[in-house]
C-alpha cells in the first residue's frame, strides 16, 4: 500500500534522505532548509497563512515500510514584491547587412522579473527502487499537485509554471552558469543556487540588464538553453499533454526551460472532481484508475491514495480497501481525478 499525504515535523529525517537523492533548488539537500519547507508547508494546509504565501509540500509513502519514498510541491505564488520571479527571456535579433548581403539571427537572453507571479509546481522527487512501479507511483506525485489545485482554485493564480531540469554535467555543475552566471557573480553554481533560495538581490545587481548573445559562448553553451535533461523529458512529455507549452523563457543560472500553462485550461484541473462515497464490491478492473483524496479540519489535513472507482454524477464508489486507507464512509466527501 502506497498513501500521498501533506508533510510533517517528525517527516524530517525521511525527506532529508530523498532530498540528498537529487539535491534539487525546491526540495534541497540542507536540513535547516528542509525543517523550514515543513514549517511553511504545515502552516499552509493549517490556514495559518495568507493564500498566495502558502507552499504545500506532499509527501508519498511506502505505507508497509512507513518511509518516505518520494515529494512534490506546490508554491501558490512565485514571484512577489520582495522576492521576485526571476527569468531570461529567450529572444532572437535579426540583423542584415546590405551591403554585405549577409543576414544573421542572433539568439540573445534577456533578464526579467515578475513581481506578481504564477503558481508554480515543482519539487517532484521519486526514489530510483521505486520508479516504473506497475502502480505509476511518479504519476501519483505529479497528479496530486493539480488534483489539489482543481479542489482549491481560488487559492491559485491563472497561470501555472513549471522549471524543468536542463542537462547537466556528471558533477551537478551547470555548463550555462560555469559560462555566465558565475562571470558576473564570482559564485560557483551550488553557492548561488542555495542563496538565491533567500535572497536574490545579487541578481538584480550584478546580472546585466543589457541582452546577452550567445553567439558569442561556445556552441556546447548555446545548445543547452531551453533543452530538457534526460532524467525529465517524461515530466516534459507530461506537460505537454495536459495543456502547458515552452515559454521562451529559461532558469538564470543553469538554463532550464520554464513551461506554463493557463489555470483554467489544464486538463488535470478541469477533470477534478468532488465526490460523496458510495460503497461497492469487487475490483471491477473495468473502472477507472485515478488518485482519490479526503480532507479533514485536523491533521493529516489533506491523504490521498491511488484506487479504481466508479463516478456517477455526484457519487462515487469506492472499494472497501481504499476507504479503509482514507478513513472515509458513504456519504462522506472526497476528490477524484482519474489517470485516463
């Protein structure tokens, strides 16, 4: 049994160990960093912050084991005031010489800031024993985020973003900032990357606010901005499918693509639903598979756990098992979002 529930205090020395795993810029390999996520993301399922401050971070289990075996997340806002969202855009200048007869098309980036930012999904960590799991584990983390976004609209911004890994080198360092990043900040990549969690005024200072061409870095530079890395082109795939397309724009400091999607407009959100349990027998394969969640005014406020079901108007049936798992009868209210 496999069980998907919001974070807690005690959760600490198991997040930690998936964190080391990938060393992520959301879910980080640093203790103090990883006890603060659990406080904003308590915090956020309790009410006890303002909707677009909150940050949710989810957590899926080995429920035999009673150990953590993966995470993803949900920022409701990236971007404010005091910590901006912070991008280059991926621009082209066209420049022709006519007495020359010769014609070039410069790819150039271009720094910007959004102050008032996208909800941004992100955070996304499955332990290697665990993927290509007959029960799609790694979609369990994926389709949580937008399950809660559909059950919770209102607390969500219009537009969705999503940063994808680029390649990187065998150390974890990044090609892109070891050519620029690193010019203008005189900071390695791990450095910047970990500061600019807290602080990135450094970018606003020291980045140029003139465009950059590439043309002038070495190709291997040129052809990492915007490519996804190996480990993500099945997220990339996902994306795509459920409605969020390339930005033209790309991560500062390792050139990782930005995808977005409109709120509204993503599949995964459209297809939630709201549900009162009904009972019923048998396995019935014939049924959709999905994930199907319960919510409580006490903790664990947000569990979810993946089921077949039946959903008829505003029923749904459930197996004995799954409302067993979630601690649900008939007549109680669950979400549902099926994997079809």
């Amino acid at each position: 049994m496999f069980s998907i529930r919001e974070v807690f205090p005690d959760d600490l020395e198991g997040l930690h160990r998936v964190a080391a795993h990938l060393d992520t810029v959301n879910l980080p390999d640093d203790r103090a960093v990883l006890e603060k996520l659990i406080d904003q993301s308590r915090r956020s399922f309790n009410g006890q912050l303002d909707v677009f401050k909150r940050e949710y971070l989810f957590v899926l289990l080995d429920d035999d084991k009673k150990e953590i075996i993966g995470t993803s997340m949900i920022h409701a806002q990236h971007g404010t005031r005091r910590s901006p969202h912070i991008f280059f855009d991926v621009m082209q200048d066209e420049r022709y010489s006519e007495t020359l007869d010769k014609h070039f098309v410069h790819k150039v980036l271009r720094i910007g800031y959004n102050y008032n930012g996208p909800t941004e999904i992100g955070g996304l960590v499955l332990m290697p024993e665990y993927r290509r799991n007959a029960l799609a584990l790694g979609k369990w983390l994926s389709y949580v985020r937008f399950l809660y976004i559909g059950l919770h609209r209102a607390s969500f911004r219009d537009e969705v973003l999503s940063e994808l890994l680029p390649p990187l080198e065998a150390d974890g360092s990044s090609v892109m900032w070891e050519n620029i990043g690193r010019h203008f900040t005189g900071m390695s990549y791990q450095e910047a990357d970990r500061i600019s969690q807290t602080n990135k005024e450094f970018i606003r200072t020291l980045f140029p606010a003139e465009p950059i061409y590439l043309s002038l870095f070495p190709k291997k530079v040129q052809e990492v901005i915007g490519q996804v890395g190996a480990e993500t082109k099945g997220v990339e795939k996902m994306l795509r499918r459920i409605g969020f397309d390339y930005a033209e724009r790309i991560d500062p400091f390792d050139g990782g693509p930005h995808f977005v999607a409109k709120t509204d407009e993503i599949t995964l959100v459209t297809e939630t639903r709201k549900a009162r349990v009904v009972k019923v027998s048998g396995a019935d394969d014939g049924r959709p598979y999905g994930l199907v969640s319960v919510e409580r005014d006490r903790a664990p406020h947000f569990s979810a756990t993946g089921s077949r079901f039946r959903l008829e108007g505003t029923d749904v049936g459930l197996p004995e098992k799954t409302m067993a798992a979630l601690g649900v009868g008939p007549g109680d209210e669950v979400g549902v979002l099926s994997f079809a």
